[in-house]
C-alpha cells in the first residue's frame, strides 16, 4: 500500500531522467505534488507532463541546483504556486567515473557544486519556505561507496561521503526545529547515467554477487523514499538507509 502524501509539497532535484523523475512520479501517485527541477529544462518538463497526464500535481523548471541564486528563485517560484515548501529531495548528480590520474579541475568543480553545494542550497529553499507549524523534512541520495572503496570512484565516493556527513550535522542542527533529515543510498541501479559506464556484464556480475542475488531498480528507491516521508517514519532522523540488497552490509 502507497503512504498517503496528500498536501505535501515536495522538490525534487535532478529529476529529468532516471531516479529523480521515478520518485517524483510515484510520490505524485501518493498524492504529494511536485516541483521538479533539473539542468535540462525539456525533460524535467516531460516528467512533470507525465505527472499531470496521470492526473497527479506538478511544476518544472530548468535549474542549475549548483549556482544558489537559480536554486533560490526556482524554490520561491514553487513556493509561489504551492504557498510552501515541505520537503526537498537532493538527487541530482554528475556521474563520472574515471581513473584517479585522469581526473581534472573541471569535472571536480562540477561534480562538488551540483551534489555537496546543491544539497546545502536544497536545505536553505527548504528554510527559507518551509511552514514551521508543519515541519518539514530533506533527504539527501547517498551510495554504497560511501562504505565500500570502488576503483574509479574517487570524486564521486568523495560527494556522496561528504553527503552523509551533511546528513547527520543537519540532523542534529534541524531536528531540534521540526525538520527530519535522511539519506537513502541505493545500490546497483540501472539508470540512465549509470548504464553509459557500467557495462551489462558488470551488472550481471554484481547480481551474482549481491546478497539478495539481484540489482536494484528504481521502485525500490522510490519506495524508500515514500516511506521516509510518510507519518510512519515520522521519528526517524538522521538515518542512512541503504536500499541495495545488501551490499553495505556484506560487499558486492
């Protein structure tokens, strides 16, 4: 059964494609209405157009979630149409994996400025909208990397390592105002950012080895996600939950 989400208002960043646009699609289904954003402003437009062609609420915009002015105006723009903001979702991501000798300046600043500096502007639209009486809540999108080493990883391991650490100091900082703040970390998705570098043989490879002996698809963040933000998890704060078959627990 689906968590009633009715009146929650709810950004989700880097929801264009991939995670980002399954969860806005099945948070919509729960009732919450969506503000979606992504840096390509076509498909964050098409996933809110499959949100309202379900008959579910939502609005799009073309953000840089990086650059705090264009993340501020997107947030009061949703705040604007729906009176506040509830929640805020910080999933968008530059996926790149390469060889540690072959990283450069450009893809380091890109990659820190959309997942480290766009989750701490996702926290000041969250306060600077929020309804106190409300509360509200923020999740940020971890990884197993975080506790396993992955080779070719290492400025994407270092985004997501420090995104579990903004977890925990916003958990403490915020819980004390009402705001409850999880990560989830999913493992072994399938997205369309992850299928250009990791090959098929790779996912098969990682089934077998998973211990629930399969991948992860994108219903089982999504429905991670509704949870988290259901009245059934509502003390639940400052949690990392991993939603991969286990290969925190156990390597993979």
């Amino acid at each position: 059964m689906k968590p009633d989400l009715s009146g929650k208002i709810i950004l989700v960043t880097g929801a264009g494609r991939g995670l980002g646009r399954h969860v806005s699609r099945h948070l919509a289904s729960c009732g919450a209405t969506i503000g979606a954003l992504d840096i390509d402003a076509d498909a964050v437009r098409e996933t809110a157009e499959l949100i309202t062609g379900g008959g579910g609420k939502a609005y799009s915009r073309g953000c840089d979630v990086s650059v705090r002015e264009e993340f501020m105006e997107a947030g009061a723009a949703l705040a604007k149409e729906c009176g506040r903001i509830d929640v805020v979702i910080n999933n968008a991501m530059l996926l790149r994996y390469e060889p540690i000798e072959e990283v450069r300046n450009d893809i380091v600043d890109k990659m820190l400025g959309v997942g480290i500096k766009g989750s701490i502007w996702g926290a000041q639209v969250l306060l600077e909208h929020w309804d106190p009486e409300r509360g509200g809540a923020i999740i940020n999108m971890a990884s197993p990397v975080v506790v396993r080493g992955f080779p070719n990883t290492a400025v994407y391991s270092t985004v997501k390592s420090a995104l579990v650490g903004l977890t925990r100091v916003l958990a403490a900082e915020l819980g004390p105002r009402g705001v409850r703040v999880n990560a989830v970390s999913p493992g072994s998705v399938p997205t369309p950012g992850a299928t250009g570098m990791v090959s098929k043989e790779e996912y098969a490879r990682r089934a077998a080895s998973i211990p629930l002996r399969r991948i992860g698809n994108e219903q089982d963040n999504s429905n991670a996600i509704a949870f988290l933000l259901s009245d059934e998890a509502e003390f639940v704060h400052g949690e990392i939950l991993n939603v991969d078959g286990g290969i925190a627990a156990c390597g993979a």
